[in-house]
C-alpha cells in the first residue's frame, strides 16, 4: 500500500476560497462513499443538486458525491455544516492510499484535461504503455501498447497480458479491502490517542 500525504494547513486555507479553480479541479474527480445516510446528508446540507438528465442510477450517484466532495472536505477542516469553526486550528494531513499493481492494464492517461465532464472526455490521450524497446513478456506477448485509446474502448482497464495478471492477488485485495481499512483506521486513532495523551490533550472518546 502506498500511502501520500500533504499537509492540510494550505488545503483548508486554499478552501475557504471557493472559487479556487485548481481546487475543484482536483476534486471534480472524486467519487466520495460518504457512509451517511440520504436523509442524514440532507439534514447537513450536503445532497443539493437536483438529478442530472442522461445519468443512470450508478451515474447520479457517482455526480451527487463528486459535488458533495468538495463541501465535506471543506467543512472538516475550516467549519461548516455542523462542525464547529474550531476545526481549523486542529493539524491536517490530506492522505491517498493507493492500492498495489496486480500488473498493467490497458488505460487512457490525459496529462491535462481541458475537458468540461470527465466522464465524457474528449481530451487527447497520451499511448496507453509506450517503451521505446519492444520486448515481450515471458508469455510473447507485447508489454507495450500505444494505442490512444478511446473512452469507450472495451479493452480500458484489461490486462496487457492476462496470464501475467495477478488475478488471485486481485481478488484477495477487493476481499479483503474493507478489513484491512479496519485496522489501518484503528491503528491511526491508537496512535493519535497516544500522542494526545503524551501531550496532556483530551483524548477522542466513541
């Protein structure tokens, strides 16, 4: 597992400015599993956006959390929405944890999107895996590919090599993700307890 982290200092001041154009275009891709109820979220103020035409189901919702999205993380860390404005003095640290490679997979990278809806993206591609040599894998086959593919190629997200494709590991992953997310969350708060109680703060209680 890879873990990124950036201070959240600079993120929350960036987001107390809501026109910050950078901002809403790192987050204008994120599809938020917030864990809250419908009404719950109605009651924060966060579900705000009337269903949008041409979108099925898995679209509307995957559209109705990108742009809550920006709202939740602003709120945790300057206040709003029900959390006290006392947030913003509390440390932040904005982490990505980023699942292994199971081997390569045929993809669409866009270095920058100048494109309106990512999910409708016409920007031009980048070659799905370029190398300038042209070796093979130890099954023969290409573990190139410079295709620029389309959005709705069937081949995006498919193994160059499905025999060098760690299916098993795969599965064990996706399986076991959600208890593996279990103890990392719970080793966090451990930890942070146990700095607060070295520091004489008062110590999350649930």
């Amino acid at each position: 597992m890879t873990i990124r982290a950036h201070p959240g200092r600079d993120l929350g001041r960036r987001l107390s400015t809501p026109d910050d154009f950078q901002l809403w275009k790192l987050l204008e891709g994120c599809e938020v599993e917030s864990g809250l109820g419908e009404e719950a979220l109605e009651e924060a103020g966060l579900i705000l956006h009337p269903p949008e035409p041409g979108l099925d189901q898995r679209g509307q919702l995957a559209e109705t959390y990108r742009r809550d999205a920006f709202q939740i993380i602003r709120s945790g860390l300057i206040g709003g929405k029900g959390v006290t404005p006392a947030v913003a003095s509390h440390p932040a640290v904005f982490a990505t944890f980023t699942a292994p490679s199971f081997g390569p997979v045929h993809a669409r990278p866009v270095r920058q999107h100048t494109c309106a809806d990512k999910t409708r993206c016409t920007c031009q591609p980048q070659p799905c895996h370029a190398r300038r040599d042209a070796v093979t894998c130890e099954h023969g086959r290409p573990a190139a590919c410079f295709t620029r593919h389309r959005c709705d190629d069937p081949k995006l997200g498919q193994p160059l090599c499905p025999d060098c494709y760690d299916y098993p590991a795969h599965v064990v992953w996706n399986n076991q993700a959600g208890e593996l997310w279990r103890r990392t969350k719970q080793a966090i708060e451990r930890h942070l307890n146990q700095a607060a109680r070295h520091r004489d703060l008062a110590v999350a209680r649930r």
